[in-house]
C-alpha cells in the first residue's frame, strides 16, 4: 500500500501518517512513504525512505499553481502506482486527497482510501480558493473508496455539504503515549528554558496561524496580570502570524510574562512542566495537542470550537452544541470556554489555578483519557477498514 501526504512539514497530520505507517509495517504490510512536496520537519524512523512526486516546497507558491499541479501530481502517482503494484493508497489532507483520487479518475487501478483532517466548512466565506476547495470536496470525496474522518463532529460537517453515499466511518487519531512518557522525562536543558518554581506557567503549542487564536491567550495573561496572578506562557511554534504575535505582546506590555519558544523537536518536556495546557482554536479536526497535554500529565482548557475538543474532554456530549460567550464548562477531562472569549478563558485558568484538587484531578485523569487513542487501538480500526477495502 501507500501512505500519501502533502509533505512532512510541522503538523498534526503528518505526525499521523508517519505513526500509521510504522504501525503498517509492523503488522507486516509493505508501505511506500509518498509526499507531494519536499518540506521536511519530521523524519522517518530507522530512515525509512520517503518518495517525493516534486522538489517543491509548498511554500510561497500561487494558488493557481498549486491547482495546476494537481494533475500533475495525480499523473505521477498513477505511474508511481503501476510500477510500485499498489492496491491501496492512503492519503491525508486535502491536496494530498484530491491527489489520490484524481489519479484513479485517470485510470489508476488502486483503491482511494481518503483520512480527512479537518472540518469543510473552514472554507466557507473564504475567497476564490475556498470556494474551489468546496467545489473539489464536493466533486471528488465522493469518488473516494473510503472516507474516513477523525471524530464525529468532522463527519457532521462533511455530511452537510455533499451528498456522500462513500463507505464513510470515524476514527480518532492514534497517539504513541508510552513514548509521549518517555519523551516528557527527557531533561531540559539550561539553554532551552528555565521553569522557576516558584512561578505558574501555561503553555500553548501548534502553529502560529490566525486560525489558532493565540492572541485570545495573550489577552488571557493580561488580564491575569491586571489581577496580579503571576501566570506566565510559553508558546511553541512558528508560523505566519508570529510578527504579529510579538507585536500584540509588546504592545500588552507582556515580554517578561511571555516566552515565545519557536519550533522543538519535544515538545512534552515543557508541556509536562505547565501548569496548564491552552488551545484555543476557532476550528479544529481533532486536535492532537490536546491528548498529547493529556497524555503528559498536564490539565487542559480548551475553546469549545468545531471539532475535537468537546469530544475528547467531555466524550457523550452533544458534538454541535457550543457555548456561548461568559459561559464555562468543567468537562470530565478539561474546561471548555467559547471561542473568542479571552475574559471567560482568563476566568477559567484563574479558576483552574486557584482549585488545586481540581486541578490535580485534570493532571491525573487525563492519562486514562489519553490511553484511549493509543496507537495500539487505533491501528486495528485502520487495519480493518484496509481489510475490508481490498475484499470489495
């Protein structure tokens, strides 16, 4: 089989595919590693070869050639196909997606499994390319074999927007916990970051993008500061709003409260060490930092957007329902507030911080929660949904 991605570049998703393609290989099934584009942050382990269809980026390039190259993407891994004698391709994301499932429009023989990483309706009220993203979702993900999506409110919001009569099914994504505990032990070194214990910290990590709201966790701290409570935040990451990002903190006047850390290689020895671990995203498809804070011992409050969160800190809840501004919910895993609301989420870390049981409960449960997308659960329903993809 093969496992398809846009590239190897920081992500949630990519971080996904190398784990199941591991996983693939132990369960003694040849996997050809695939990647549109050469952008690599993480590497194969036991250096696994990696098959690139271009020696591009994906960086700064025009919509229109990214479009343009789709064929041309799809036209190559037909070829790659046939001379490799593959019978399913797994892909994940949307470019990598449309990819999978143009080639077999264009006469390839292999069954089109598609893991789709975040909610549609992201695209709405977007521009031009949003609005031919839609179309290509609507066009193509019906064509696929296989749809297979990361938690139940992912699958809702695909629903809504294309008639899809697709083999369709959940899984959530898997995670590597016994290595997450070996990697939170790692000593820090001096010359990446100091805890001081006699501080509170808190911690955000993921991509420094728009969609990740990480000034709505600035405007937390300060009106923590303005209440004297003496929480700090270290953000991990990098991305396209980091100027913008520096520039809010500056003007907050919060560069001693503030550490902006860039990319790590492990990330869990600093998230082990936080008090507490803030997402607060506007959307999201599953929301991989949230168990990987689990799975490190550390509490979470998370924004109550569309989808993930709900589902991993408060499972049984309704998934479409949200909160409404000024309100807060103590969830079995994890705090809820709503989207956009920095006055609520800074109530909320106040709260946390203040209620050490409560607190400590967060920190200890949340391994339970997290063992719960182990790697070892999650491949089986993989393996089955390949299974009965090759029986049709």
């Amino acid at each position: 089989m093969c496992v398809l991605i846009n590239s190897l570049t920081l992500g949630g998703a990519e971080k996904i595919a190398i784990t199941l393609s591991e996983e693939y290989k132990k369960n003694g099934i040849d996997v050809v590693f695939v990647c549109l584009e050469k952008d690599d942050f993480y590497k194969m382990s036991d250096g696994e070869k990696v098959l690139y269809l271009s020696s591009q980026t994906g960086t700064g390039e025009s919509a229109f050639k990214k479009l343009f190259y789709l064929l041309v993407f799809a036209m190559r891994l037909k070829r790659l196909v046939e001379r490799e004698n593959i019978s399913v391709v797994q892909s994940h994301l949307y470019r990598a997606n449309y990819v999978n499932i143009l080639a077999k429009l264009l006469g390839s023989k292999h069954k089109a499994q598609i893991v789709n990483h975040g909610i549609v309706s992201r695209y709405e009220g977007e521009s031009l390319t949003g609005k031919a993203s839609l179309l290509l979702i609507r066009k193509l993900y019906t064509r696929a074999d296989q749809v297979i999506v990361n938690s139940r409110g992912m699958m809702a919001d695909l629903r809504r927007k294309g008639n899809f009569r697709n083999d369709m099914c959940v899984i959530n994504n898997p995670f590597d916990v016994s290595e997450i505990a070996r990697l939170k032990e790692e000593v820090l070194e001096e010359h990446e970051f100091v805890f001081d214990g006699s501080k509170t910290y808190l911690i955000t990590v993921g991509r420094l993008e728009r969609v990740k709201r990480i000034p709505d966790i600035i405007s937390a701290i300060g009106r923590l500061n303005e209440l004297d409570c003496g929480a700090e935040l270290i953000i991990l990451g990098d991305g396209s709003e980091k100027k913008n990002i520096l520039r809010f903190i500056d003007e907050l006047g919060l560069k001693d409260k503030i550490h902006v850390l860039g990319r790590v290689s492990n990330p869990f020895k600093y998230i082990s060490k936080a008090d507490i671990l803030i997402s607060a995203s506007e959307y999201e498809g599953f929301s991989n930092v949230i168990v990987e804070g689990l799975a490190s011992g550390t509490a979470v409050i998370s924004t109550d957007c569309e989808s993930g969160p709900r589902e991993i800190l408060a499972p049984g809840s309704d998934v479409i329902g949200r909160l409404r501004p000024g309100e807060m919910e103590y969830a079995a895993f994890g705090v809820l507030v709503p989207v956009g609301d920095s006055k609520t989420m800074a109530k909320a870390i106040g709260e946390l911080l203040y209620d050490t049981v409560r607190l400590r409960h967060y920190s200890e449960n949340g391994l339970k929660r997290a063992r719960q997308f182990d790697k070892a659960l999650i491949k089986k329903e993989y393996l089955r949904n390949i299974a009965s993809l090759m029986e049709k």
